[in-house]
C-alpha cells in the first residue's frame, strides 16, 4: 500500500502535475489523520469497556458480599432478639416461680449466647486500595464507603463495648451464682448435667446485683437491636440500588 502512493507522488512529479500532486499529497495526509482518529476514538471505546467490564464485576463481587454481611448481621439481629426474650423469661421465672426447671436452664444458657460479626470486606478493601474510581456512580460509591465504615465499623464497636463492658459485668455474676459446666443445649436434653444451676436459688431470687447485671446487659442489646435494624435497612437499599446499576451496565 506504502509502495503505491509512493508510485503515484512519483509519477505526478514526473509529470510536472505540481498541484495535482499538491491536491494528492493533501488527501493522504488527510487520510492518515482519519486513520489516526478512528484508531484513537477505537482504543478510547476499548478502554472504556474495559472499565464498565471491570466495574460491573466490582459491583457484582461487591454485591455477593454485602448479601453475605446482611445474612450474617439478620442472624445476629434475632439471636440478640432470642436473647432479650430468654432474659425476660428468667426475671419472670425468678419473681414468680420457686423451683429451678429445665426451661430454666436454657433461658440462662440463652442469654448468654453471643456472637461475632464476620465482615466480609474483601472486596471493599480491593476497591479502596485501588488508584482509580473503579464505580463511576459517584453517589452510589459514597454509600458504599458509608456502609463499610460506618455502619459495619459502628456493629464492631458496639460488639466491643458489649465484650469488654457489659457482657464482663453480667458473667462475673454469673460464675458466682451458677454451677459452670459444658454447654447445656437441647441435643444434651438427656445428659446429666448441672450447668446453668443456681448454687442457692433463693439466695438468686433476692440478689439484685445479678438482675441489675442482666438488666444492663438487655438495655445494651435493645440499643444494638436498634442500630442493626437501621443498618439492615440502608443495606438492604444499597443491594438493590447496586442490582441496578449493574443492570444498567
């Protein structure tokens, strides 16, 4: 192709035909931008593609992770639930009822169930640690931020206030005021186990220093109650509203 414009610009110099050769010389520059053009605006749709490709996988990945937060945090919003309720049926138990029960037990073991918030953030820490705005939806990345370092840092925090406060407070009571043993679950129901007993129930009846204990922790797990539920909701909204934007992709 090089070998036949050459040939051309060769014979209309030959020829003498200057502003031919001119009009020529002219069109194949003008050629050679066109080409240059097309193969920068052909890289420019490449590229950008390349990035929708990788934001779509971003919020795809991202998405996977964040059902698997608000799978966890609902878990841990009605064992926290289940907890405040067994708490509610021991204070009942020692005001009205004169004998320790199985039932008894297993409110106490209940209330004692705790857990631990796994945030899944793998993805969310690639995308922080990355130079580029990989989520061009500036408002939908803003909440994403939130979402990781507010309201899952808040869950993380409160989580700590609850181990190194409250739930300190309550077990130092419990260890005086109860036998200790294995976990008493309902696969044990047959085992012959002492565990969750009080050492003197009456003595139990009248400690108020164990009920205060309870009360604050089922105070603290009312609040926690509360700010899961709200952070279940924003999460909840942010899921579909990244569902979108990926379907917009």
């Amino acid at each position: 192709m090089i070998k036949f414009f050459r040939k051309i610009r060769q014979n209309l110099l030959s020829e003498n035909k200057f502003n031919k050769y001119i009009l020529y010389a002219i069109g194949e520059i003008t050629l050679v931008v066109i080409g240059i053009l097309v193969a920068v605006q052909i890289n420019a749709w490449y590229q950008k593609r390349t990035l929708k490709i990788n934001e779509t996988n971003t919020l795809s990945q991202l998405n996977i992770d964040l059902k698997e937060n608000h799978k966890e945090l609902s878990e841990m919003y009605e064992m926290i639930e289940a907890s405040n309720v067994a708490g509610e049926k021991i204070l009942d138990h020692l005001k009205y009822r004169n004998e320790v029960t199985d039932s008894l037990r297993y409110w106490i073991e209940e209330f004692n169930i705790s857990n631990i918030f796994n945030n899944a953030n793998t993805t969310y820490k690639n995308l922080e640690n990355s130079e580029n705005n990989i989520i061009s939806n500036d408002s939908l990345r803003l909440r994403i931020t939130l979402m990781y370092e507010k309201d899952f840092a808040n869950v993380h925090k409160r989580e700590a206030m609850f181990y190194t406060e409250h739930y300190t407070n309550y077990k130092n009571e419990l260890l005086k005021n109860f036998k200790t043993g294995p976990v008493f679950y309902q696969w044990l129901e047959k085992a012959t186990l002492e565990v969750n007993t009080p050492i003197d129930f009456n003595d139990l009846k009248r400690n108020e220093t164990y009920k205060n204990a309870m009360v604050e922790l089922y105070n603290f797990r009312l609040l926690r109650l509360h700010w899961l539920k709200s952070s279940l909701e924003d999460l909840e909204n942010l899921i579909k509203d990244i569902e979108k934007e990926i379907s917009k992709q």
